[in-house]
C-alpha cells in the first residue's frame, strides 16, 4: 500500500485540474457575497445621495457624513446607544453573576431540588420564544408593570441558559478533590467558588460575554413589544421604527437608515472581528438569535 | 444538547435526605445538621441556584401555563387594577384561529419560506464548507467573511437589502429592463422568495462553521476509496462528502423550520408588515397584529400554541425521515 502515502497527499494538498482554480473561485464569490452588502452599507451612508447604478459602487462625489447627523437628528444616537448598551450590559451581567452561581451548584453542590432544576434547563432549551411572546408580554407589562423600563427589556436575556450549561461544564471538568481541599482549609462555599474555581474556569467568562452579547444587541422583537417611549428604546427598535416610516415617505431614504445600521452594527462586527476565534459553532450555537 | 449528561446521577440527594435516618437502608449520617437533612449535602447550593430557578419560573414556566390558559378562555385587555372574569370558552379561540383565511395564508408562507429557504442553505452552506476545507490559504480571512452577516442584527441588514431591493435599488438598476415589475419586495409572488434568499444569506455564515466541523468527522480514507475506484471529484462529494454530513443536514433543517416559525423583523420591516396584501405576513407577525395590535391576546395564544405543535411534528417527522433513511 505504499501507493497511499502519495495519493492522499495529493488529495489534500494539491488539488488537479479544475479544483485548482474552483475553490479559491467559489471561495471568492462567496466573501464577495457576503461583503458586498457591508461595503454597499458603510459607502452608502457616507454619499449625500446614494447612487444605486454600478458606477456608485465607486463613489465619484465627495464624501459625507450629513446621513449621520440626519439620523442623530430623527433618532437620538447616543440615546439609543445607551439604551441598548444598559440592555446588553444588564444581560451580561445577569448572566454571569446568576449563571456562575447556578452552573457551580448544577456541577460541584449536592442538594435538594438539583435534579429537577436540571431538568427544567433542558426543558427550557426546546420551549420557543415565540409561543412565550404573547403571555410574557402580558406579565410583563401588567401584572409586572415593566413597561418602558430597562428591567422588562432585560427580564429573558437576563440569565442564559446556555451560559449556565457552558459554565457548568467547565466546573465539572475540574477535578473535585480541589473543591473538597478547600472546604477542609475552611474555607466557605462562596470563596471556594471565588478564589478556586473562578480562575479556572476563566475561559468560559469570554465564551459566556461574547454570547449573550450579540442576542440582546441585536434583538428586536421583544424591546419592540415592550416601550412606547422613543427615550427608552435601544438602537435597534429606534432604527426600525425610523426604517419603517421613512421607507414609504422620503423619496431617498437609504443614506440616513444605512448610516443607523452602521452604528448598530459597529460593536457587534468589531467584537467579533476582535474575538473572531472564539466564535465557533459549538461555543454559539444556542446563544444568537434575531 | 443531548450530549450533556450529569456527572453524577442527579436524583440520588434531591431525593434522599427526608428518609436518611434510616427507612432507605442506609445508616443514619452522622454529622448531618437539620439543614442538611432538608435541603441535601451543601444546603448553600439552593441559595447559589435560587435566582436561576425564580427566573425560570416566572419566564418560562409561568408563561408556558399562562398561554395555555389564555389559549381556552375568553382574555382581553383591562384598565390595570380593575378585576375582570375571563370566562372559560373551550376551543373557541382555536377555532377562530384554524378558520382564519390570514393564518392559512401566513402558514402557507411559512412553507413557500421552507422550500426556498432550506435547499438554499444547505446547498450553499455545504459547497461553502467544502471548498472552505480544501482551501490552502485565506481560510480564517473567508471564515469571516462568510460569519459577519450572522453576528450582524437582522435591523441594521434590512437597511442594505431595501436598497439593494428597492424599486430604484441596485440589483434592479444591475437588471435594467430584466428587473421585475412590480418590484421583488412589493411583488407578491416575490415577496416571500426575498425574504427567504435574506434570511439564507444572513444565515448561511453559521451552517457553514456547522458543516466544516462535520467534514472533519468524515473518514479520509473513504475519499481514498472512492478514488481508487475511479470517482471524479463530483462523484466523491455525492458519495461520500453528502452521506458523510447527513446528520448535519438534518439539523439544518430542523433549525431553519424554527427560524421560519420564529419570522417576525424581516416581514415586518422589508416588506412593511408582511405585504403586499399579506402575501408575506408570518405567524409570529399575525401573532402580534392579533394580540397587540388588535388586543386578543387569547386567540394569539391559541395561534401560538398551534405554531408550537406544527414545529414539533415537522421536527418530529425530520427526525423519523432521518431514522427510516439509515
């Protein structure tokens, strides 16, 4: 079988014939797939009239940034930005303070009720949001009475559930003998969690932020549903509300919304072009929504 | 998340500790204080779990009960503070739903949605991920290339694509005399067709990193096979590469089917609330016309409880599909 060794090095490595211009072809029109509109996005906010032909995918006229303060005008960016950072800001950390705490008692604590709080989380994991929609609004806006207030537009992202499976993974990896050392030292199930397993179980932190940050950020179904005030809306219901009464009014709409939607989309693509690594399929799979 | 399994068995403390003393067999522990004895080995661990387990409840568990008891009575909207009786009415609600000529539509959307949205995703996503996999340089510039879309929200897309879209927008200008009258999101044969090449784009990015961690899990000595057997790369990727990420696709499938059920921001605002003529409304948009807008949370309910179970059965005959197959 000495015929192998070459064949698969070929196969992997030097591809013949047609693969080898196919792949770096589909490749490239697929990026260019997926770019374009970004590249469409950002120059069209920055022209005073976006041109729709294919010249004015260079723009020929100067550059501007009117659209930015046209948006600023109709909807208060900073506000909104706010908003929206208080929203994702209070899902973190909701999620990290109560995930932490629910994870460690799931993988390290033996006590009454663990088995059935366990099977609630995997029961959570299958119920959809959208039959929880109608009756968590009601909740939330009357009997709660969270309307237009920053608790109601966090309530449920405040605690990811994939978060508490994430953290509670990477508790159970740790080898418990370390949890019962530290109890015989004396030391209380709180520091055992803060000074043992917190530090080793760092690289969950970073996993569980860049998950439930993108899911409030970019939500936009339910802080929709939940204020009237223009004050208290994050950027993305702002934005959308803009979008959906201009698109039909102003003959030329498109600088100002496509210069809203780079602000929105800013931090999410920055984090993850900063984080890119991190974002694999297993670690995200549940977390992205909307 | 069915690989997740508890270290140890869960239900040994949370159900003992009431009958430690002796009736289970088990010798009385010593040193146990009456706290332990109620709430098991480390009574802390309630506490620790105790804000997860009120957030459940009131956003999950509760509501799940509540929208099956709004489902089967008579609720509407009353000023706050005044009590009022909500009668019990039976499947009056589901009927009015199941009759309803705008739930069949917005259903019937859903599945133009699937159809167009689902082969799409998977073609793509798979020819992506193979040729990601094959790739000898670029490969982490093009892995992100293809995830931007899916970390993006859907808000700040819906922007671009109107004005790719739009009667005056870019693909029509590309189009000239070809571009289609009336326009792609305002054209009711269209409509839904767009929102479903949106979302498959926007999506796309995610079933790709899917796929490629799949490839992985697919023997190299299969291909080898195959090439000995004189397979073209053709050949190779449907004997070997397809049958190899089965498992992948069919969760593919199942999480488009709840995206699709789950449709609301790309309706509401691409076709400016599921027009025209709700050639493209979704469920979840009728949901929120109906309950909010229109104030019947009830039948709402109901709809919602109807959307569940289609999800579920379709999820179930994937599953049995898949099982039937191998």
């Amino acid at each position: 079988m000495s015929a192998t060794t070459p064949v698969r090095e070929e196969l992997e490595r030097r591809p013949k014939g047609a693969s080898r211009w196919l792949v770096p072809a589909v490749l490239t029109l697929g990026a260019l797939a997926f770019l374009l509109p970004f590249y469409l996005m950002v120059i069209g906010s920055l022209q005073a009239e976006p041109d729709t032909s294919l010249s004015g995918l260079v723009p020929s006229g100067g550059l501007t940034t009117a659209n930015y303060a046209a948006i600023d005008g109709s909807v208060d960016l900073w506000r909104t930005l706010l908003n929206s950072g208080v929203i994702t800001g209070g899902a973190i950390l909701g999620t990290l303070v109560f995930g932490v705490l629910a994870g460690y008692a799931l993988a390290v604590l033996q006590f009454r009720g663990r088995g059935t709080l366990f099977a609630m989380v995997l029961l959570v994991q299958v119920i959809p949001f959208q039959l929880l929609t109608i009756p968590l609004y009601v909740l939330t806006v009357r009997t709660y009475g969270l309307a237009d207030s920053y608790l109601g537009m966090v309530l449920p992202f405040l605690v990811n559930t994939t978060a508490v499976f994430v953290f509670r993974q990477f508790f159970l990896q740790l080898p418990p003998d370390l949890f019962s050392a530290a109890r015989i030292d004396g030391a209380s199930e709180l520091r055992v969690l803060w000074s043992v397993a917190l530090p080793l179980v760092r690289p969950a932190l970073l996993t569980v932020v860049l998950l439930t940050f993108i899911g409030p950020w970019n939500e936009f179904l339910w802080p929709f549903l939940v204020t009237k005030e223009a004050d208290m809306q994050p950027l993305a219901v702002a934005l959308a509300n803009y979008t959906a009464n201009v698109a039909a009014t102003t003959s030329n709409p498109y600088g100002a919304v496509l210069a809203g939607s780079v602000v929105l989309a800013a931090p999410a693509v920055g984090l993850f072009l900063l984080f890119q690594r991190h974002f694999t399929a297993t670690n995200l799979s549940a977390g992205v929504k909307g | 998340m069915s690989a997740v399994t508890p270290a140890r068995p869960a239900a040994t403390d949370g159900s003992r500790p009431k009958t430690a003393s002796g009736s289970d067999g088990h010798p009385p522990r010593k040193g146990l204080t009456g706290l332990q004895r109620a709430f098991g080995r480390h009574p802390i661990g309630t506490l620790l779990a105790l804000p997860y387990a009120v957030f459940l409840v009131a956003v999950f568990a509760y509501p799940v009960v509540l929208a099956a008891w709004m489902s089967v009575h008579d609720w509407f909207f009353s000023a706050p503070g005044v009590e009022v009786d909500h009668p019990y009415v039976g499947f009056e609600n589901y009927r009015q739903v199941l009759t309803d000529p705008a739930v069949h539509q917005a259903f019937l959307n859903i599945a133009v949605f699937l159809v167009i949205n689902v082969p799409l995703t998977v073609a793509l996503a798979l020819v992506l991920a193979v040729a990601l996999n094959r790739a000898a340089r670029g490969r982490t510039f093009f892995r992100v290339a293809f995830y931007v879309p899916y970390v993006t929200a859907s808000v700040a897309l819906v922007g671009v694509w109107l004005f790719l879209l739009g009667g005056d927008g870019v693909v029509n200008s590309l189009l000239g005399p070809l571009a289609p009258q009336p326009s792609w999101l305002v054209n009711s044969s269209l409509a839904m067709p767009s929102i479903a090449g949106f979302v498959a784009w926007k999506q796309l990015g995610f079933f790709v990193l899917l796929y490629l961690a799949a490839l992985q899990n697919v023997s190299k000595d299969l291909y080898e096979a195959a090439s000995m057997d004189g397979a073209g790369r053709v050949r190779q990727f449907s004997t070997v590469t397809v049958p190899g990420v089965r498992t992948t696709t069919a969760l593919v499938v199942v999480l488009a089917t709840i995206t699709g059920a789950n449709l609301f921001t790309e309706p509401y605002l691409l076709t400016g609330g599921g027009g025209p003529d709700g050639a493209s409304t979704s469920p979840v948009l009728l949901m929120y016309q109906l309950g909010i807008e229109q104030g019947n949370p009830d039948t709402a309910s109901a709809l919602g409880i109807v959307l569940v179970v289609c999800v579920g059965l379709l999820v179930l005959l994937n599953r049995r599909l898949l099982r039937s197959e191998s």
